[in-house]
C-alpha cells in the first residue's frame, strides 16, 4: 500500500510541522495573509472541530475611514494590524502569536507592518524589532506627503475608535 501524503500538503498550502508548533502552544493566532490587491489580519483560536476565527480584518476595511490609497502597501499592512488589535482588544483578547503560513519572512515587509500595528493597538506579541519597516514607512512619508497626512488622520481614528 503506497502513502499519500495530505491533500494542503501535496498542494504546498499547509506546513504540518509549522502549525503542529503553533497549535500546540495552546496561544490565539495573529493570522496575516496577504493577497495582490489586500491584507487579511485574522484572530485564530484552535478547536478539534476545526480553526475558530475570532477577529476578521481586511485592509479593503480601511476605505470606511477615509483611506483613498492602495490597500496593498506598507502603511495600510500597518494600519490594518492596528484595527484588528484594537477589535481584538475590545473583545477581551491581549495576546497572540504571530502565524505567517508558507509566506516568507522578510523583514520590513507588509507581515510584519500588520504585527506592528497589532502590537501599537495593544496585543502583547513576541516578535525582533529588527523585523519592522522603518518608521518612514510605516506612515508613508517615503511615498509622498498626502499618504502620511492621511495616515495620521486614519491612525488617530482607530485609536479612538474603540
């Protein structure tokens, strides 16, 4: 009898070894995927029956409050982790690790802006400095004026939303 491997594992979709790490920490998840045009932040506690996704948050969210830019860059990665802390936070929840998937870790890059403005929106998150973007692009001012003064506009809305 000849062994096939997992369906997600055969399709390159799931790291078994990964996630039995992350699952048997017993910790919600800071799940953070991201696609072409957006970001999705979710909050994640395991179940036997299956994940149970207790906070959603897309970038595609931040167009309520005013932004007008592109939801696939740095500042609305930041800006996205900062309201799914805020939801997180409000509904009682004040740690996580952080679950990237199969994504590669590259420091500076949209993962870690979302762990940033997750950790800036109260969650306590375990995770090297080193990985941040830097603060100029965080807030956008390397990409021109109009995107930090919107940035900051946005970010203090957050803040005092919940």
């Amino acid at each position: 009898m000849k062994f096939v491997p997992y369906k997600r594992k055969r399709e390159g979709r799931t790291n078994y070894k990964k996630r039995l790490k992350l699952l048997v920490s017993g910790s919600l998840r800071l799940v953070v995927r991201k696609t072409n045009k957006h970001l999705i932040v979710q909050l994640v506690r395991y179940n036997d029956s299956g994940d149970n996704v207790l906070v959603t948050v897309t970038s595609n969210e931040l167009k309520k409050l005013g932004w007008t830019f592109s939801t696939s860059n740095i500042p609305a990665a930041y800006l996205t982790g900062l309201l799914a802390a805020k939801k997180s936070v409000s509904k009682g929840f004040n740690s996580a690790i952080v679950d990237i998937g199969l994504q590669t870790p590259s420091s500076g890059s949209r993962i870690f802006a979302a762990v940033k403005g997750a950790i800036d929106g109260g969650l306590d998150i375990t995770c090297s400095e080193d990985a941040f973007p830097k603060e100029e692009r965080l807030n956008g001012s390397h990409i021109s004026e109009s995107v930090a003064n919107l940035f900051d506009t946005i970010k203090n809305k957050i803040m005092k939303e919940k």
